[in-house]
C-alpha cells in the first residue's frame, strides 16, 4: 500500500496524488497546473498516471488546480468513474466547460503565429469534446458518504469547508489483511466562511496529506470582511463613485453576494445597483441555489429572512455582451462584480477601462493577485496601466482587502493537526520555502513525524 505525489507537491497547482492497495490504483485529483504557458503545456500534456491503469479517481473540489486536467484523462482513454460531492459535479461541468474553451481560444491564438511562420499547427490541451467525456463519468456523493472506489480501497467525503462541495477524503486500504488510512486535507477551508460550513476532522489517520499553501501567514480575520467591504462601499458611494469588484466566478463572487445581502439588510450600506457581470459566475450562483444543504446555519437563517440570498431581487444577473456595456456606460453609483480575479481577462477589463481614471471610484482586490497580472501591479499601485493596448491613469482608489480568503492559514492548519492528531504528515501543495515554515512549526510542536515529499516520490503505508 502506497501512496504516489504526482502533482501540487512542491507548488500550488496541479493537484495529484495516486493512491494503490492491493495492485488496485485510485487517483484523488487531476488539477491543471497554471504557469508559464510551455512549461504548463509540458507538464499538462504529459500525464504523470496512465489513465489505462487506473480504476477510479476521486474528485476533491471544482477549483481548476483540482479538476482541470480531467479532460486529458478522458482524452487518453480513460473510461472509468469520477467521484466527487454533488455540488462539485454540478460546478465541474461549468469549470470545465469554460476550460475547455480556453483551451480551444489558446491554440487558435497560437495558430495564428504557427500559420504565419509556417510551423506545425498547436493543437489544444484538449477540447469541448474532451471535458464532455470527462463529464459523462461523473457520479455524485454526498458528505459523510462512503464508497467502494475499488476493492480495498474506501474513499469517504467529510466537509472541506473551502468552497461549495469541497471535501476531505479519508481513504481506507486494505492488503493482505492489513489497514492503512490516509486522510487529504487538500484543499483545507477556514473556519467561518461565509455560506458554506466549517471544515470537518477527519480521525483515526496513519497519514495526513495536508496543504501548506498559507503555511506561513495569518490571515485577517473571516468576521473583519464585511465589515471593511462595507466601510469601502461607503466611502465610494459618499464620493458618489462606483465600487469595482474583480472577483474569481466560484466562490468569491457568491461570498461578496452574501455579505452585501448581510449589509443591505442591517442597513449599514444603502441599497444601490448590484451587478454580477459574469455568464459564468451567473451560472455558478444558480448551481449554489440548488444545493443549500451544503450552507451552514447563518446562511441557511438568511435564506428564510430574504427569500433566496444569491439570487435577491437587489442584484442584477448580467449575461449579455450589450447589457454589460450598459453598466459600462452608465456613471451612477452602484457595485460591480466581475472577473477576472487577477484582472488578466474578462468583463473586468471594460469596467476598468471605463472607470479606472475617475477618483470617485474604488477598485476592490478581494482575492490573491499573482506576479505579471494587471490586479498585481493596480495593487503595488502603478500610476498607469495598460488595458487592450491603451495606457489609463489610475485615479480610482485601489484597496486590498486581505481577509478574503477560502485556505487554511497558519493557525488553521495548525489547530487541524491538533484535533485530528494524525500518525504522519504529508506537506504539499505549497512553495517550497512556505512548506518549510510550516514543517518547521510543526516539527517544533512534535505533533507528528513530518513528511516534505518531492514530485514522484512514493511514501509506503
Ligand atoms: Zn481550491
């Protein structure tokens, strides 16, 4: 019985680990890794498990780091089934979909040079066609479910607390009349975000595989979000401005939904116009209304109070091209929400072309900004930018609120280990230097042997 680190190790993309017990072979995530394109396109293309072998594969949550190279799976052949929460398979579907289209824009970019040059055609990562036959293998769990994913090994899904349908997966395996269990903490949640529960414990673990992504911070506090969103809010519509939101189309956008319901309601900001500028984050929040029994009690409370918080009559669900750039065009004060996150593509780049020279404005950073990304340098507070080839000046005031985060921190990972008091650990899915901090603490805290696996490396159960 052993344990395979494929991917997401030593960095926070591209989860994957293969699990085997008795020559039976699951794989727990097929995430894509997000880099530099031919580095990603490398590392993507050449999958690290052959899908022939494989019996099952357990599905984790419907971030793109953990869902998005399934279509190459199912591209190479694999026919096999993908288990993962209801919620997820639902969210998966519009993850992937929309993947697969990047992928497809991607290659036909590429082309255009290829053509040019005369080079051979790039032909995408995988296609429409691709994530459909991924899809078509889904099969949906739901929490606290068990299920055979081959024989000798049972998977169980608990709460991850991270996003909508996200789990933890304690697996059993069994070989030779021997037992081992491995836990996967990877995503891990925080306490007290908003609409979905906390984190379940998993228990009885000879092995914790464990994030380290945040393993050397804090964050803000969950509680301090509203409260700054709403301070924020206020000051912009004081100035009479527009409040520009650049937020990833899973999650985040749903959250800034409900604390916005929480501030309308208790009247500590006045009701005004709210658009979420998404098809797909449109798409994403129907799939949240389906599935409230993942909320937790907060939420489920405000659910009877408003008649449905993420789809209020107070916001407006924009899908169509000509009525985004009516919101564009229109100066009243109001609220935006639309990605990009990190403001690289999307309805986004409209609205900040559109206000990013006016001071009324504010431009909210809700969510991590990576390095060469234009929300990276609106953070570090460049006076100009560049949006579609033209140069703007930044007058809109720009804010960072940093308590908005859906991973475990240091103290989190921490407390989890504590309670769930694993035989071992396992650190990934972190940077190196990261990882190291967090083994460091937990070495001094003599909770448990502490493993800090390279890419490929096998751990025997
Ligand atoms: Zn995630």
């Amino acid at each position: 019985m052993h344990i395979q680190f494929l991917g997401g190790v030593e960095t926070v993309t591209g989860s994957q680990h293969l699990v085997e017990a008795g020559g039976r072979r699951v794989l727990r995530d097929c995430g894509l890794f997000q880099g530099k394109r031919d580095e990603a396109r490398a590392i993507n293309t050449q999958l690290r498990c052959p899908s022939a072998t494989l019996d099952a594969v357990v599905l984790s949550h419907a971030h793109i780091d953990h869902c998005g190279n399934l279509p190459s799976l199912a591209r190479a052949g694999y026919a096999g089934p993908i288990h993962a929460t209801h919620a997820t398979v639902e969210l998966a579907g519009v993850m992937l979909r929309d993947a697969a289209r990047i992928q497809e824009q991607d290659a036909a970019y590429l082309n255009q040079k290829t053509n040019r040059q005369g080079l051979p055609a790039v032909t995408p990562l995988y296609t429409a066609a691709d994530a459909e036959a991924a899809l078509k293998l889904f099969q949906g769990h739901r929490y606290g479910d068990t299920l055979e994913a081959a024989p000798g090994i049972r998977v169980l899904f608990q709460d991850a607390g991270h996003i909508l349908g996200s789990a933890v997966n304690v697996f059993t395996l069994a070989e030779n009349g021997r037992q081992a269990r491995v836990g996967f903490a990877v995503d891990l949640g925080r306490k007290d975000l908003p609409i979905i529960r906390d984190p379940e414990f998993m228990s009885d673990l000879d092995l914790l595989v464990l994030e380290s992504t945040y393993g050397d911070r804090l964050h803000d506090d969950v509680a301090s979000a509203e409260e700054e969103l709403g301070t924020a809010i206020n000051r912009t519509l004081a100035r009479g401005g527009k409040v520009l939101i650049p937020s990833f189309a899973l999650e985040r956008a749903q959250e800034i939904l409900y604390h916005l319901a929480n501030l309308f309601r208790s009247g500590r900001v006045r009701k005004v116009p709210v658009y979420l500028d998404s098809p797909m984050a449109v798409e994403l929040t129907h799939i949240f209304g389906r599935h409230r029994d993942c909320f937790d009690a907060e939420t489920q409370a405000l659910l009877g109070q408003l008649g449905g918080i993420l789809q209020p009559g107070w916001v407006q669900l924009v899908s169509t091209v000509e009525d985004s750039k009516k919101i564009t065009a229109r100066d009243e004060p109001g609220i935006v929400i639309a990605p990009n996150g990190m403001c690289e593509h999307g309805r986004i780049l409209h609205h900040l072309k559109h206000g990013i020279g006016n001071p009324a404005n504010t431009v909210l950073i809700v969510g991590f900004q990576a390095g060469n990304t234009l929300g990276r340098r609106l953070v570090e507070g460049a006076p100009r930018v560049k949006i579609f080839g033209d140069e703007f000046m930044c007058r809109a005031e720009v804010l960072t609120l940093h308590a908005f985060s859906a991973h475990a921190d240091r103290n989190d990972l921490l407390a989890y280990v504590r309670k769930v008091r694993p035989r071992r650990i396992a650190l990934v899915h972190g940077e190196p230097d990261i990882r190291a901090a967090l083994a460091q603490t937990l070495r001094a805290e003599q909770t448990a042997p502490v493993l800090e696996p390279k890419t490929g490396e096998v751990v025997e159960l």
